[in-house]
C-alpha cells in the first residue's frame, strides 16, 4: 500500500485551541516529513460532533501558518487523498465497519446509554470498573449473543446500535516504536472499543486507522497520551488486512510542567503567567480569552525553536536552530523517552535571542503601530537610533516601549527615591547653570555635550553624580536609561532644556 514514500499527518481533534503539545507534534511530524522529502498533511479529525467547537479549526490552521510549518495537503489546500476532514468522509468508514463485522472482529451492540449506565453504577458500588469486554460481551446486548434474526430485526426496525472491536482474548501485541523501542501489550487488559457511532459517525480509532490507510501515511508521529491505543490500531489494521502496510509509530514524551511534576496544563500557564496556547483564544461560548504565544509577543522563530527542543536535542551543545537546521539536523532517534520540563524563562531566553538578531529597522517596523496608538509621530531615523540604543535591553518588541519611552515624550512623573536621595536644594541652581552650558555647545552630539559638560564640571569642582542624576531624572524620569547624552543628542537640544526646566519647576 504504502509507495515508499515518507506522509505523515498531523491529525488534530477540533476540541478547543491547540495546546502547545499539539504544535510541537505538527513541528516533528513536519520536521520529519521535510528532512525524507516527504509529505506534511493536515487532517481534521471532528467525527466527535459532541466536542466540537466552533473556531477551533481555523485556529489550528492559523497557528500552523504562524509557525511556517504548512501542509501540502489539508482542508482548504486540497490534495489527492482528500476530503481532509473526516466529517466530509463519513460515508467511507461504514464500509470498513461492516468489513469488520463480517469477518468477525466487530460486532453489533444495542445496549443503551442508560442500560450501560446502569451498569457501572453497579459496578461502582462493589468498588469494581464496569468494562464492556472478554467477560462480560456474552451477556450483553449484542450480536455476539442474538440469533441473526434478532440482530437483523432490530436494525431494520431502526433500532439505534453501535459497532465494537471484538478484542482477542489474550493475545500479545508487540511493536516496535521508533523512539521506545519494542512495547508489548496484552489484550486482556483491554475492552471492546466502540468503532462505530449510533450517529453514523466513526469513532476515533476507526476513522484514524482508515484515514491514515487510504492516506498513505507512512509514519504515525503522536502525543504519548495515544500510546495506549496503539495496540487497538496494530489489531485494525490486522483485521482490515492492512498489517503489512501498516504505518510505523512513534509516540512523543509529555511536555512537562516547570516544576517537572505532571503534564503541562492551561492553569501552570495561568498560575505562572505564561501561555500554553499558541495564539490567543477566546472561547466561544464563555468569552474566556486565553493567552497566546503571539499576542504575548514571542517570534514564531523562537516559538518553533523552544518546541524543538521539548524533547529533542541535537546531541551538541547548539541551542539556537533555523528551521532548516532543524530540518537538517532532525531525527526520531535522538527524540527522548521521558517528559520535557517547560522552562517559561528559557522560552523568553529564546525570544531574547531572536530580537537580538534583528535589525534596528525590522524592529523598527514592529514597534511603529505602538507609537501610532500612542498617537506619536517620529521620524525614523531617530526611532532607528533610539532601537539600536536599547535593543540589547530588550527580550519583546513591547519592551522597546518600557526601555525608550522617555525618548518619545517627556517623564510624566519623577521616581520618588531618586528625587529624595539626590534632588538637593542647590539642584536647581546647578541644573541652571548646566541650561547655559548646554545652550553654549556649538553642534548638538553626544560628543560634544559630553565635552563641554566634562570641562564645567571640572572647572566647578562638581561631582558628577550630583548633577548627572538630576539630569537623568529630568529627562527620563527614574535613574534608569541608555548613556545620557546620547539621550541629550537624540532629543535635541530644546528638549532637553525644556525638561530640565520642567523639572526644575516641578520638584519642590
Ligand atoms: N485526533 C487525535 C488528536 O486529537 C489524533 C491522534 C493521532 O495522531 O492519532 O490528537
């Protein structure tokens, strides 16, 4: 069946946003896919109307395209094997359910929801699991147990059913991961699964194990929360007759909390203060909004760097990668088994990184619509200069506001330490004479301000930090800020003075 050729999907359930966890599967599918010259597809997988949620499709397309990581086959895209969505192939799986059913893997069921209900509440009470399997499908409601004229008198009657995998009764099933190696499962431990839907639909693991056969795809590159199901679906594919074909797995670890306890989950991010989604989401229905990795900021560059190395290394000591390093480099074997602790700090460490390779004038342009909300004009070779200046302060383009601000308009208020601690009652006597030294200098560069600056300050006997200070808090506001006469040259010589008169005026 399968042409030799490297296909793997990403397969995502349109349940709500992506988890960061998802984008990292879609990431080494991708990777995988690209570094063997193979095919990266996009399958939706909504054969669960129960947990459908509107948006949720569009988001997942959104934030792949924010990543660069782009399905050559998809919903929207189009491609030889499509539909794409499994909603759009319901009329498919029947069939193979029926196929199942006649070779005896499968079986019809009719107990109701209520009736199975009843069940485990029964089993509740002696403390027991109510399991539909090996044990107890002989006394059920099934076609394991009515004569076929019962079972054909209650679906032409119209009688809602669904279809369950007969599990064999103690067989083992071994299969080699590509990043676990060999696992073994024994089938007792497991129950009878549902294949197909009262609602016509298939069930996960049937439209899964259909699609990934009619699509070709070569290598099944999953969270490690499917693991379990992988025994179901190597005994699919024997069953349909596709076992030589079958594609080969790889389960990916757990994305960790930072504490290194548990799976990474919505509230660490909320607790913590950082997102676990990769756009922002607003959920349908409570309005709830979600933070993203976008809106907070983070280059998709880092984004995709940080989610590489959740469970992959390179086996060197590199840490930052392009995606056609990535590409380059990339391998299920060096994937690990064990969870990969999140690191918040390591993921701004990463964003850090990727604004330091920036140019001023990249930056530039994404900091401009934070100047025109503020309604502040500025030309942009001075915006240039203010960005080379700070940019090495800065992790997040919104912190070139937090570094420069005072670059753009003058300090609102003064911190209240600094002026108790160095705003003297000569101050303002000093700051006057340094007004006239200021207005003396022949071209306004740091240069020269700094010059004349130096040689009054000498001639007075001044210490420097009696009156750098003031200045400081005059034009920024705080202590804080880029070299001081820098600042002076970049906003001018008006500016300056009339800051420092403003402060005059407004320390008491
Ligand atoms: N629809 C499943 C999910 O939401 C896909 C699992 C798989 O890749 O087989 O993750």
């Amino acid at each position: 069946m399968n042409s030799g050729k490297v296909r793997v999907r990403f397969a995502p359930s349109p349940t709500g946003p992506l988890h960061m966890g998802g984008v990292r599967t879609a990431l080494f599918n991708y990777l995988f896919a690209k570094k063997h010259g193979g095919d990266f597809l996009l399958r939706i997988e909504d054969t669960d109307q129960t947990r459908y949620v509107p948006g949720a499709e569009d988001y997942i397309i959104e934030a792949l395209k924010w990543c660069g990581l782009n399905p050559v086959e998809g919903p929207g895209i189009g491609g030889d094997f499509g539909p794409y969505r499994q909603s759009e192939r319901k009329e498919i799986y029947k069939q193979y359910a029926d196929q199942l059913i006649e070779s005896g893997n499968a079986y019809y069921a009719f107990d109701t929801p209520e009736e199975l209900d009843k069940l485990r509440a029964e089993a509740e009470v002696k403390k027991e699991v109510f399991s539909y399997d090996m044990h107890t499908r002989g006394k059920l409601n099934n076609s394991l147990v009515l004569s076929e004229e019962e079972v054909k008198g209650k679906i032409s009657s119209g009688e809602p059913y669904i279809i369950r995998f007969k599990m064999p009764e103690n067989a083992d099933v071994v299969e080699k991961d590509l990043i676990r190696g060999e696992v073994k499962f024994n089938t007792a431990q497991l129950d009878d699964k549902v294949l197909f839907k009262a609602d016509g639909m298939p069930t996960y693991h049937l439209a899964n194990v259909v699609d990934d056969h009619l699509m070709q795809i070569s290598h099944v590159i999953r969270g490690e929360e499917w693991l379990p199901s992988m025994p179901l679906h190597i005994l699919l594919y024997e069953a349909l007759g596709w076992r030589e074909n079958r594609p080969q797995f790889a389960h990916l670890p757990l994305i960790l909390k930072p504490t290194g306890k548990g799976k990474l989950s919505k509230r660490d991010g909320d607790k913590m203060g950082f997102p676990v989604f990769p756009l922002l989401w607003t959920d349908p229905k409570s309005g709830d909004v979600s933070r993203g990795y976008r809106e907070d900021g983070y280059f998709p560059e880092a984004f995709v760097n940080l989610l590489a190395l959740l469970g992959w290394n390179a086996g060197t000591e590199q840490e930052f990668f392009s995606m056609d390093e990535l590409i380059d480099q990339f391998s299920l074997e060096r994937v690990v088994k064990s969870g990969a602790r999140f690191d918040p700090e390591k993921a701004k460490w990463f964003n850090r990184h990727y604004l330091q390779e920036k140019t001023a004038n990249e930056l530039g342009d994404l900091f401009k619509p934070v100047l025109v909300e503020k309604g502040i004009e500025i030309e942009t070779r001075m915006l240039i200069k203010v960005i080379e200046m700070v940019k090495e302060r800065c992790g997040f383009v919104s912190e070139i506001w937090d570094q420069a601000g005072y670059f753009f308009e003058p300090p609102a208020s003064y911190d209240e330490k600094t002026v108790k601690k160095k705003w003297k009652e000569d101050t303002p006597d000093k700051l006057n004479a340094i007004i006239e030294v200021f207005l003396a200098v022949e071209n306004w560069n740091a240069e020269q301000i700094k010059e004349a600056f130096s040689a009054f300050m000498n001639k007075k006997e001044w210490g420097f930090g009696v009156v750098m200070v003031p200045i400081r808090l005059a034009l920024v506001g705080s202590s804080q800020g880029v070299d001081l006469f820098d600042i002076c040259e970049l906003i001018g010589r008006d500016e300056t003075i009339s800051r420092i008169r403003k402060a005059i005026l407004t320390i008491a």
